[in-house]
C-alpha cells in the first residue's frame, strides 16, 4: 500500500468551529504545536509562541490527511510556512457575527498569498438564520472569485467531510 499525504490548513475567526472541526474527524486527541512567531524572530526579547492544533485522519485506504488549525491572530505572521506544501486551506466563517464578511475577506486575502485552492464553510447558522449564505455568494460573486461555498455543523462529521472531499476534488483538478 502507497500512502499519500495532504496537508490542509483550517482557518477563521475564533469560535468559527476550526478546533471542533478537526475533532469531529479524528477519532485520537489533536496535539498543539508550539511554534516560533517569525515575526517576531529579530527581537529576542519579543519572541513568541504561537499554538497550532494538528490531527490526521485516513479518508480511503493509504490517503492520510494531516490538519492543522491556525491560531487566530497570528496567520498573517506564520502564514507561509504553515500553507507551505498544503493542498489547500479551509475557511470557517461564523455566520452569528456581525464581522461575518470582513472576516471572510480578511482570510481569503490572508490564505490568497499562499494558496490558490480554497473552500469555505460558514457555521453558525442557525444562531442568524438572516439571508443564510446569500451575503457571502454576493461577496463571492463582486470579487469574481470561483470559491465552494457550504453551511456546515463543525460537529458533524459528514459536513466537515464535504469541506475536505471539496477540497482535494479541487487540488487533483489542478
């Protein structure tokens, strides 16, 4: 048996279902990474930390998949070595904040500089159930972006399935 590994970064504001996301998947517990802020690297007195969660799930027998969650307020700053050999990135939008589209622009920006294969999946749904994923097709749509748009539950596995299935679907059209 060939194993064949990809790599795939989740991103999003904070409690847009990244964490819960990777643990509806896997089946053993994630690991936290700690990892240098390279931005911070030219100042040893301003050196810092930053947590990455990662976990690997095994999708058809040999493809193993390994995912890592980026922290919040650092991707700009560790952006490229995380994305660096990834088959794309996941973007997790809460739909219940009012930020719900500037964020997504910030994340398709940010992920943009080092990805060109991305998939977004909007959660928190049913806490706005306001206009459901038309704000975010407009979005899509004025940026003349082709993104896979999907609601998903970060609790259930076969929508977070579809999210990562969408995703490779992409990476092997390329």
């Amino acid at each position: 048996m060939i194993l064949q590994k990809y790599k795939i970064v989740f991103g999003g504001p904070l409690g847009s279902g990244k964490t819960n996301s990777i643990q509806t998947l896997t089946e053993v517990s994630m690991l936290s990474i700690d990892a240098i802020n390279p931005a911070k690297k030219s100042d040893p007195n301003k050196v810092s930390s930053v947590n990455i969660e990662y976990a690997e799930i095994e999708l058809d027998e040999g493809l193993i998949v390994g995912l890592y969650a980026t922290p919040t307020a650092h991707l700009d700053s560790i952006g490229a070595k995380l994305c660096k050999d990834a088959v794309g990135a996941v973007i997790l939008i809460d739909h219940s904040l009012k930020s719900a589209v500037e964020d997504l622009e910030y994340y398709v920006d940010a992920f943009k500089k080092h990805l060109s294969n991305i998939v977004i999946g909007v959660t928190h749904l049913d806490e706005d159930p306001q206009q459901l994923l038309k704000k975010y097709r407009n979005w899509i749509s004025m940026r003349s972006e082709t993104l896979p748009l999907f609601a998903i539950d970060a609790r259930q596995k076969d929508d977070v399935l579809i999210l990562i299935e969408a995703l490779i679907a992409r990476a092997e059209q390329e």
